[in-house]
C-alpha cells in the first residue's frame, strides 16, 4: 500500500511496475478493454489470424478480460495469459491459463510454439521492446502473427483548442521524463513499432491508427460515445498514471500530485478542449521459411 493504493509487490528494478493495481484500476483496465473494442467495432485484433488458431499467447493480460474473450471466441484454443500480477479470475473458459511471469525476463515457451501473440496496453511497463519484439517472435510459429496495441500518449487537437500552456499538456511531458527515468522509453512509442518489427524479420506488416476523442466532444455519435469512456478513464486513471511515478521518480510530494492531478481532471472534463489520443495497432508475421 502507497498513498491509499495498492500496488503489485513482486516486480522489481527494471520490471517495477509503477501503477495500481487495486479494484478501481481493475475496473478501469476493463473499461479500456471496451475502448479498445469499441475502436475496432467489437473485435478484438485486426491480424487475419483464421477461424482455427491452435495457441493463443496474451502478454501483461491484467484482469484476464481479452484472454477470456479470445478463448471464448475460439474453444478449440489453448490460451495462455501471463502477467506480474494475479488478478486475474478464477472462473474462467476450460481453454485459458493464467500464469504469474515477468515477459522481460527470458521466455520460457518454446520456440516456435504459438500461432498468435499478442500485447496490448504496455507502453509504460517495458524497458527493452526490440528484445520483447524479438522473443514473441520466436515463440510464434513459422506464418504465426504478433499483434501489439496501444495509445500513442500525446493530447492532440486538429483546431488548437488546448492551450500550450495547458496541465494536460504538461502531464504528458511530466510523464514521459518520469518514464524515461525509470528506464521506460515511452517517447518514439508507438510510431516506431512497425519498423522495429520489420528489423526483427516480422512480414505482412499493418498499421492501423484509429483517432479516440478523451471527452465527449464529438457530434458523430460513436466517436462521443468513444469520448464518455475516455474522459471516464481519465477522471478514474489520472492519479493511478501519476501518483507513484511523480512521488517516487520525480520527488513531488502527494498533495502536490493531489492539487496537479485536481487542475488535470479539470480540463478534461472541458468540451471545448478538442482533445484525442491515437491509437496503433500494428500486427506483423513471422514468415513460413524462417528458423
């Protein structure tokens, strides 16, 4: 327990994982899986994995909730979700394991062995991704695919309706210099997946960048749908996402967090704020001949 929230205590140095782990984060996380979906009109990844992949792999699943969709959607497949924490439910499909491991440290999983790897939702928890690229890579099957998804942490407005000068703006610089010195690189990320994949040998690979307003602001009605669960993530999430990263690697103090995170929710909850996050979902496949 830190700051009233609870936190995973078994990651250590660079797998320190620096954000809640507690109820609220739980119900928010599953919040985000909605959003997710909701980007992707009600699927749950865009690779053309086929109507029968035997082996499913979901790396830092959190409260399980993908992995129990894709094995619902797919009963004839073994899925594996793996993550530091163990939230996870007990009842699940007969088809899904969750098992408690570090995906930075070496992978245990044979080579070879999954014909669908996925990651979703890391950006701030992974301190090498070309070496994580790299082992999903291997335990994929020859043809299997590796599909990464996640927001691009950046407010953007196409009509400048958020100051320069604006908290929200700060935060994410805050945040991205706690991050760095955690040793998490969350700049450069995610645009940089896709060539990082094909540095790797991944092939077929697809970037697929979807806009998701972060208030209702939208007139089309599913982008303000998609507005109401983010600002909703925002207002539940803000002081998960900074609490323990600007206390512990920026030295704030809380009530300084407290009063920064106040003027945050504030604005977010600003129509006239024309603010959105992009989303990347980048799929790639190993090739049939590679060894």
């Amino acid at each position: 327990m830190e700051n009233g929230r609870r936190y995973n205590a078994n990651s250590v140095g660079q797998s320190e994982y620096q954000f809640p782990i507690d109820e609220l984060e739980q119900d928010r996380l599953d919040l985000m899986h909605h959003v997710f979906k909701s980007l992707l009109h009600g699927d749950l990844y865009i690779s053309p994995i086929g109507d029968h992949p035997q082996r499913i792999l979901d790396i830092g699943t959190g409260t399980g909730i993908w992995a129990i969709e894709i094995a619902d959607r797919f009963p004839s497949a073994s899925v594996i979700g793996t993550d530091l924490a163990p939230i996870q439910p007990t009842w699940v499909p007969p088809n899904l394991e969750f098992q408690i491991d570090d995906c930075q440290c070496d992978w245990t999983f044979g080579k070879n062995t999954f014909d669908f790897v996925h990651i979703r939702y890391l950006r701030a928890a992974i301190s090498d991704w070309p070496r994580l690229y790299r082992q999903a890579y291997d335990a994929l099957k020859p043809g299997g695919y590796f599909e990464f998804q996640d927001p691009e942490l950046m407010f953007y407005t196409d009509d400048e309706s958020l100051p320069a000068d604006a908290a929200l703006n700060q935060y994410i610089n805050y945040f991205h210099d706690a991050c760095h010195k955690a040793g998490k690189h969350t700049r450069g990320q995610p645009q940089s997946v896709k060539d990082e994949l094909a540095k790797i040998g991944y092939i077929e690979i697809n970037e697929d960048v979807r806009v998701c307003p972060q208030n209702p602001w939208p007139r089309d009605p599913h982008l303000r749908m998609l507005g109401r669960y983010s600002l909703l993530n925002l207002l539940d999430g803000l002081e998960g996402f900074a609490m323990k990263l600007f206390t512990g690697i920026l030295k704030w103090k809380k009530e300084e967090v407290d009063m920064f995170v106040l003027n945050l929710k504030q604005e977010s909850l600003n129509k006239r704020y024309h603010i959105y996050f992009n989303y990347y979902f980048v799929s790639g496949r190993k090739p049939l001949n590679a060894t």
